[in-house]
C-alpha cells in the first residue's frame, strides 16, 4: 500500500464544538420516561373515577402500589445495575397497573408481594424493560391470585359499599347461576363502573378514554384490541347460542370485570405484543378466544391473566409470520 | 391545530419541504479547492497532474481505467496531492489546487464543436471527457471489486426531479427553471437509447405543468412531499415493477438514475458548451428562514459556501452534509464538497440518541421500515454480537434511510446498528482503505 501524506488544512478551522452525531438528523425524540408517562396519563382518567367511586382505600392501594415498586426497582438498580433505569418510569407504570387489578382492601404485604413478583422476577431478572416474555403485572397476579385467593377476593373487598347494584362479582355470579345471572346487572352500571371488582379495572366507559388516548397517540396499534373483541364477541356468540341457559351474551362479558382493561392496557403492552401488523390482529383473537374458553370451561371464575400469559407467551410464535424483505439477496 | 393533528400522527419531526428561495445563487470560486479522487466502492482516479503544476479551469486532473475524468473547477497552481477527508465520512487522496484567477480553457478549445446526435459512441466519449459521468451518478451501491464487467443492456432510465430528502431542492428548482434544456436532455436520451423507457419524477403538485412539456419523451412519475414516499429505491422498484437487490448498482440491472442536474450538464457537454466543474447545492435547516440555493465550483470548502450566504459554521452545532435523514455530519468546515446536493444546518440538538436505553420491542421501527426488515430483532441481535443469527432476517436490504432511528421512542442508533451489522457480514474485520 503506497503511503500517502495527510493533506494539512492551512489555518484554524471554525469548529471546535461541533457534534459529530449519527443520523437521521431529525427524530421525533420521545424517550422512554416519555412513553410511560404517556401511559400513565391514559390510566389516570380510571384512577380518577375509581377514587371519586371507593375514596380513601382506592388512593392508598395505588401510593402503595407506587411507593413499593419504585423503592424495589432502585434497591434492585442499586445492586444490580442495569440499562432499566428507576427513572424510566416504568415501574410506576406497572404499579399503577397492578393497583388496578388488586382489590380494595388489599393488605400492604400483599401489595409488597405483588411489587416484588412484578419488579423482580416479572422485570428485572429478565433483563429489564424490553426483555420480559409474559407481562410483569401479569403475572405478578396470577401469583397473588394462586397464592391467596381468599385475599384477592373483590366480592368481599367491596361488601360494605352501599351501591343499588348487586354486590357480587358478575362473573362469579354467572360461574354459579348460569345465564340468569345476566338479569341482576344493568349495562349502565357497569359501563360507569359500578361493579365489584378490583380497584379500577371495572371502570369500562374511563378505560376506553385511557385507550383512545393511546391510539391517538399511536402507542398501542388498533389492531391488538380489536382483534381481541372480535375473538371474544365471536366465541361468546358461539357458545351464547350454543347453550343461552349457561353461557351470557357477548355484551355482558365484555363489561364485567377488566375485559376491557386487559384488551386495551395489558394486551397491548409493546414488549409482549406481536410487532407485525396480521400477528397482532392473530394474538388480539387468540386472547380473547382463549379468555372465553376459561371462562366458560374452567374453575376460574374470571381468567384474565391466564388469558393474557398464554397469549404473550404465543407471540414471538405469532411474530414468524412477517413479510418478505423487498430488496435484500433474496430478490 | 395542524400542530396539534401533527403530535397525534408522530410526525412532528418528519422533515418537509422548507420555505425556499427559487434562485439559485452563483458563488464566487474560492481560494483553494479540494478535488477527492477516490469514491470507495464507486471509482477510482489516478492523477494525471503533479504538485507545482499550474492548471486551468476544465483540465482534466484525474482519470479512472474507464476514461472517466475528474476535472479542476477553478485556475491555478497543484499545491500537492495528499490524503483528505472528504464529507462521505472517509479517508480519499485528493488534489489541491489553490487558485490563481486565471481564465480557464475556452470550450472551443476544449471540445471540437457538438457531438453529432445519434452516435453513442461520440457522446459517452464526450460525457468522459467532460466530467460528467461523475462517480456519484454510478448509482446504487456497489461492493464489488470494481472489476470492468459487461454492462447488461440498459432497460430504464429514470431521471430524479425531486431528491429523496425533502430539504434538497437543487433537481426541483432546475427543473422548473430550464425546462426546455431538460426536454432537450429527454431528446437526446431518447436517441441514444431507443429501446429503453424514460420516466421523470417530479414533485405531485408540477404533474400537470410536467406532463405538458415532457410527455412526449419521458413517463411522468408524481413523488409526494412526503420523505417515506422519496425514498430513491422505494421510487425505482415501484416505477420499474421490480425491486434491485441492495448490494447491486442499479446499473448492473440495466437501470440508470440520474439527477435533473446530471442531464443539464449533459446537454452543455454535448453542445460542446461547457464542462462539468459547477454544482448546485440546497442550504437549509430548523433556524434557516427560507432555503438558499447555490451553484459553486466543485471541491470548495464547506465554510467557503456557507460564508457566501453570511453563514457560519460556529453557529450551529452540527453541520449536516446531505439531507436531515440520511445526511453526514460534519467535524470540519474545511471539507471539500463534491458529492452532495445539500447542506443541513442543525443549531439545537432537540433529541440526542440515548446511547444506553434499552429496547422495548415496541415494534414500531420494523412497522415504518420500507424494506420490511425485522429490525427489532436485527438491532437487538447486534447489540449482544449474535451476528450468526442475523443473516436469514436479511439486513443487507437496509438502504439506510433512518426512519427507523426516527420513530425509535427508546432514541436508539437503529442505522448505525444494522450498519454495522452489515458491515461485520461483508468485510468481517476492519475495513481499510487501500491504493492500487
């Protein structure tokens, strides 16, 4: 190789500072606090009315919830530093979730509990934000549910409550009367969130606000919920018609309980979502297929979060179908 | 409102066409210019001149083994031939010349009168010698050795009338301007290649304007404002039905692109009227009121341009070559510019890369991606080295036009990743740069 001399630029050039970064030069610059946050904002409107609906106990189930997933999220930073910073607000985003699906009158060690499955096992030992296969919240109820049933019980969380409205769990109340159950609870009520359930997942009508904020924003794709109504409505319609005595109609199913709560904030949720456009619509039907399924042939009285584990779990599987790569060696 | 319409489609920071002032100034030839003679992957020159030479406008200063010849934009004395760095971000030998403002060669002098039309042979000799079958008008990537093949019979020729960053208004602007030259271009391009089809791609709002003066010798070709609908590739597959693998040259595939820019200095070459040693080039950015455009002697100095129009480097804090998405940015404002046709000047940096956040597979780079590339798992896998798994997601289809590294909510380096990554597949090792 013939050496040739570094040319010398003759006088001083008018660039000391300059930044030498990558491109694109020009990005839309969220950054992950941003996005949480967003996230947050979309359940506030949720925690607002489950306030104005329980008052006191609903506020400290979700400071609780906040307070402990954050000092476990530092301690864990502390000790095992990571890329998953405590400030990327993530934990608070999973807190608050979890907070949605305790019941009211949930005890601090319950909630410690929950937080620790959630921050620790669901998130951190993963890997952090972006690495968890199943949803930390998740699955962070499913051990609480398995764990205490007795603790996760909404009936009995909300039996002092003087509410005009049946103070049993709709579906429990299905679980145990059948179809007939249908007939206690007025639709209304349920969409205003007048419904024993756990602290702000029952708020129908103020979690479809949180949701549409998010697709306006584009966080969550539309093609994730939607498919998830389909496959429910459609398996509801099947097996309503197949058996009207035991099985309630579609409408009744997606107002009780967090049905919506999870098709809009848990299902959607980036990291264990399907990234292609015909996988989400795919995994969208198969939770709300496999939801029903539970419902309607298990012991579970409600079975979201089995619903929405075997789903996330079935997502890198859905995500092998992708389109063909325009322009590499294959062409 | 419209900005308020802008957050809810996150395209807030999507770059779009700027206010622009239509002349086109002509700049003053500056003291000292910087001819790079090597374009990696591209061509090669081999100087004809040595240091202590005294050049005149128009001489030819270097020539590749095809006859291709660089020439001096600007009258005066080879200072010396050495290595420089040139805007494309790499290492090339380069001549300076240092001017001396003598007259350059007439073109009488230079050229014996028109090519007759109709004789290939003439015109590609004549379109040599003239500098204008530059290195960068070989379109389209090419890693191959650079050893002379047969060319397959050429079957499209497209001519760009809009540039693929909205910023760049240099083809747009010409178009307008000389339209007549540019039919005249489509004339001779028509008979020199008979059998091939001719498209022109104009800006959506000229259609009508463009299909009264140039349908009768080319297809006219809409391109919206938009940069995801100008991307250069996604517009040739689209307009020849078929996609052109990314690691080949268009060329190879018997398809040319050329610039508006190109095609004028074709017809002057011709003509026999005068060299290609002038180029045009767009200046904007965020803090820019309307974007200026200037034609310059070629291998002037970025601060050379930039100080015609009362701009100083100092004032901004990135000085992008190119365009805002695919753009360089720049360490000096003594680089030599040949090879772009715009200049972005950054004075805020609003959205730094984060160089530690990690991936949240929100998917939204593989959902923007034109080439449909799985780049949520590509980045991830280069991130931990698994460079063994990435070669069935095929990442050499990624041309690089940064959307991804746009829309990441995580502000990862997505462009600079599967660059990498691709540049691990091809070279294995280090990539050097070495002479013949």
């Amino acid at each position: 190789m013939k050496e040739i001399k570094m040319y010398q630029q003759p006088g001083p050039t008018d660039s000391t500072m300059l930044d030498v970064a990558v491109g694109p030069h020009s990005r839309m610059g969220t950054g992950l606090a941003q996005v949480h946050q967003r996230w947050v904002i979309a359940l506030l409107p949720a925690i607002i009315g489950s306030i104005y609906y329980f008052g006191a106990p609903s506020l400290r189930i979700f400071g609780l919830c906040i307070g402990f997933a954050l000092v476990i999220d530092f301690v864990a930073e502390r000790l095992a530093p990571s890329r998953d910073l405590t400030s990327n607000w993530s934990s608070v985003l999973f807190a608050l979730m979890l907070g949605f699906m305790l019941p009211v009158n949930a005890p601090w060690w319950l909630i410690l509990t929950g937080c620790f499955f959630m921050v620790i096992i669901g998130k951190k030992l993963f890997g952090g934000v972006g690495g968890f296969p199943a949803h930390p919240v998740v699955l962070s109820v499913a051990v609480l549910q398995l764990s205490w049933p007795q603790r996760m019980d909404n009936t009995g969380a909300l039996k002092d409550l003087d509410w005009q409205v049946t103070m049993v769990e709709p579906l429990r109340m299905l679980k145990s009367q059948g179809a007939a159950a249908e007939s206690h609870y007025q639709w209304l009520d349920m969409l205003l969130g007048r419904q024993v359930a756990g602290a702000a997942e029952g708020m129908v009508l103020f979690i479809a606000i949180g949701a549409l904020f998010l697709l306006l924003l584009r966080e969550i794709q539309w093609q994730v919920p939607a498919g998830f109504i389909v496959g429910l409505v459609a398996t509801s319609s099947l097996l309503h018609l197949s058996d009207p005595e035991m099985f309630a109609t579609p409408l009744f199913h997606l107002l009780s309980g967090g049905t919506l709560f999870i098709g809009v904030f848990l299902l959607t949720d980036h990291t264990t979502s399907p990234v292609n456009r015909l996988p989400m619509i795919l995994y969208g039907i198969l939770a709300g297929v496999l939801l029903m399924l539970i419902r309607g042939y298990s012991l579970h009285a409600d079975g979201i979060v089995y619903a929405v584990l075997l789903a996330n779990l079935c997502s890198p599987l859905l995500d092998m179908i992708k389109p063909q790569v325009r322009g590499g060696e294959n062409v | 409102m419209q900005r308020l319409f802008d957050v809810f489609r996150n395209r807030a920071a999507l770059p779009t066409v700027p206010d622009y002032d239509p002349e086109i100034r002509q700049i003053e030839d500056p003291e000292r210019v910087i001819i790079p003679l090597d374009y990696p992957g591209r061509i090669h020159y081999l100087p004809t001149v040595k240091a202590g030479d005294t050049v005149r406008r128009g001489q030819v200063v270097g020539r590749s083994r095809l006859g291709n010849s660089t020439l001096a934009s600007i009258s005066g004395r080879v200072r010396e031939i050495a290595t420089t760095w040139t805007a494309q971000s790499v290492h090339s030998p380069a001549v300076v010349i240092e001017n001396d403002g003598g007259e350059g060669i007439p073109a009488g002098e230079m050229f014996d009168g028109p090519v007759a039309p109709g004789d290939p042979r003439a015109a590609l000799k004549r379109i040599r010698t003239a500098g204008v079958n530059a290195p960068w008008t070989l379109s389209g990537r090419d890693y191959g050795t650079g050893e002379i093949t047969a060319l397959p019979r050429l079957e499209a020729v497209i001519i760009t009338g809009v540039q693929e960053e909205p910023t760049i208004l240099t083809s747009q602007l010409l178009l307008e301007q000389q339209a007549e030259k540019v039919a005249e271009g489509l004339r001779r391009i028509r008979i020199l290649l008979p059998d091939a089809s001719i498209w022109l791609t104009v800006p959506a709002h000229l259609q009508s304007w463009a299909e009264d003066r140039f349908s009768e010798f080319a297809d006219i070709a809409p391109v919206p404002r938009s940069y995801p609908g100008r991307i250069e590739r996604e517009v040739v597959a689209r307009l020849i039905g078929r996609q052109i693998p990314n690691r080949e040259s268009y060329i190879s595939r018997g398809v040319i692109v050329q610039d508006i820019e190109n095609i004028l200095a074709m017809v002057d070459a011709l003509d026999g009227v005068s060299p290609f040693i002038q180029k045009c080039l767009t200046i904007s950015g965020p803090t820019i009121d309307k974007a200026v455009t200037v034609r310059f002697a070629l291998g002037s100095s970025l601060r050379h341009i930039l100080a015609s129009q009362g701009l100083k480097v100092s004032d901004f804090v990135r000085p992008v070559v190119g365009g805002p998405m695919k753009g360089i940015a720049q360490y000096s404002d003594l680089t030599p510019v040949t090879y772009n046709s715009g200049i972005h000047l950054i004075a805020q940096d609003l959205s730094p890369f984060d160089p530690i956040a990690p991936c949240i597979f929100c998917g939204r780079c593989t959902r923007v991606c034109p080439a449909k590339i799985q780049v949520h798992l590509l980045n991830r896998m280069v991130e931990f080295g698994q460079f063994n798994s990435t070669g069935k997601l095929h990442p050499e289809a990624c041309h690089e036009c940064g959307l991804c590294a746009h829309v990441c909510p995580a502000q990862r380096p997505i462009v600079q990743l599967l660059h990498f990554c691709n540049h691990e597949m091809t070279h294995g090792e280090r990539y050097v740069w070495s002479a013949e």
